[in-house]
C-alpha cells in the first residue's frame, strides 16, 4: 500500500528563515474519504499479490509456490477433513457431465450422510468427532479410484462423484463404500461405529450439477424413512 505524503508547511521568502504551519487533521467526510481509500489500497495490494502468486506457483517453487497451495486449500479443500468441498466438487461434477455428453458413458452421485455424527461429537466431544470423520474420509478415498472425487459438503455428509464408461463397476464400488463405513474407527482404545446413509442418482442429459447433487441428496433422506 503506498505511504501517505506528509502535509508540508509553507516556506517563506525571507532571509534564510523558515516557518512551518503543522498539517490540519482530515474532519467530517474527509477522514471517512481517507479510511475509505486505505481499505480500498489495501484489497487492491491483496489482489495483486494473489494474481501475482497464481501466475508464478505452477511453474516455480519456493515461497511463492508454498503461497499458491495455501490459497489452492483455503478456496478448494474442506479444512477439517482435507476432501474437496463443495466449490470443487461441484466443478469436478460438472466437468464429469460436460465428458458425459461429448464421449458417453455415466455419471453417479453417491451422497452419504453419517447419520450418528453429531451425537459423537455431542456425548464424546468434538475432538474425538474429527478424528472419526478425518479418519473415516481417509479410509473411503482409499477405497476410490484414482479419476473419482469424494468431498465434504456439510458437517456430516459426504458426496463421491463417480465417472464410468460401465455400470457395472458401480455396484462394486458402492458395496466397498458401505463396507467401508461399516468398519468401525478406533480412537483411544474406543471402538466407535458410524452409522450411515447413502442415496445415489445417476446423471440425466438435462440436468445441471446442482439437479444430480439435490437428487442424490433426497434419495439419501428417502432412504432413511
């Protein structure tokens, strides 16, 4: 942010001799105008530096590219768990439709809502809660493949985008998921068993992310009934 100038006094034309006249303080709408252009700097400073960083850390280390996968977490990544949030999910799912289109083949929204999660965190903490729901997450993208995208998109639900050329690999894929969340975490020598739904909609050509995101959301609470 540039620094302020300082206000000088007049110098006046005598022999050698000086006067100053100190600065008057900014009043009324020129001290709002003021703070106003300080925050205004300040953004615009932020700005700068993280264009400056997106277009330098792909193609160079060191500090700049340490700044760059910060950014890439806050703006991408669900904190306590590490998976996509929902922003990426939901571009990973749209790119999933926009290839569905162009080259075939399907695409399936599982959501999963981890239906005991809040009475963990209520009876045995929230430490323990995060450590069952980091763990948990850990376990089913261990179960995935490599082009399949899991991510976090409320307290306690899960969402697996998956893109296959055949449907038969999905029923595999969704028995090793339940499997999976069946298993049960151990933390301090505790067993604790999440119980769990999954409610799953495969992709039609006229819908959008959001319309296979809220269908695979609604089975999941159909399911629960």
């Amino acid at each position: 942010m540039k620094k302020a100038k300082k206000q000088l006094g007049e110098v006046s034309s005598g022999e050698g001799a000086e006067s100053s006249e100190a600065p008057s303080e900014p009043t009324g709408h020129e001290g709002s105008a003021d703070a106003r252009a300080g925050r205004a700097g300040s953004v615009e400073s932020m700005l700068r530096e993280f264009s400056s960083v997106g277009a330098e850390a792909p193609m160079t280390g060191g500090p700049a590219r340490g700044k760059y996968d910060q950014l890439w977490q806050l703006s991408m990544a669900d904190p306590q768990t590490g998976l996509a949030n929902k922003l990426l999910l939901l571009d990973r799912l749209t790119q999933a439709l926009v290839r569905r289109r162009r080259h075939g083949g399907e695409v399936v929204v599982c959501h999963i809502e981890l239906d005991n999660l809040a009475e963990i965190n209520l009876d045995l903490g929230y430490t323990t809660g995060n450590t069952v729901l980091g763990e948990m997450s850990r376990r089913l993208t261990s179960v995935l493949r490599a082009e399949d995208t899991i991510g976090r998109v409320g307290g306690s639900e899960l969402v697996v985008v998956l893109a296959v050329t055949d449907e038969q690999v999905v029923g595999p894929l969704m028995r090793r998921l339940q499997r999976t969340l069946d298993e049960p975490v151990t933390v301090g020598g505790q067993d604790i068993r999440l119980s769990s739904s999954l409610g799953v909609a495969v992709a039609e050509d006229s819908e959008s992310a959001e319309d296979v995101l809220a269908r695979a959301d609604r089975s999941t609470r159909v399911g629960r009934r």
